[in-house]
C-alpha cells in the first residue's frame, strides 16, 4: 500500500480482488470468503473511527 491509497481503498480493492478469485473453479472458495468477511469487518472499523486509529491498533 502507497502513501497516497487510503487504507479503505486498499481494502476494498482487496475485496474486489477476491470475489474475482471466487469465479475461478479450481480454487478453495472458503479461505477466500473468510477473507472477503475480514475485509468487510475493516471496512465497517474503519466508518467507524478514523484511518489512522485502525492502522495504529493493528500496528501494535
């Protein structure tokens, strides 16, 4: 992640990323969508308080 992507566009690039892998038919789907669920949870942490408070508490 660059210094000029803010970390919601990250993620939610991640989570398109995913979905898109979910199309694939010789792929584990369950790893992906218990990636695409841990996204959706950042994203509701990340509406809830601000950029750099989620990036701190997950830095530590």
């Amino acid at each position: 992640m660059g210094p000029n992507v803010s970390l919601l566009s990250f993620v939610n690039n991640e989570k398109i990323v995913l979905k898109q892998k979910l199309e694939h038919k010789n792929i584990v789907k369950e790893p992906i969508k218990k990636g695409i669920t841990i996204l959706e949870k950042l994203v509701i942490e990340i509406n809830g308080a601000d950029e750099k408070t989620v990036i701190e508490k997950y830095q530590s």
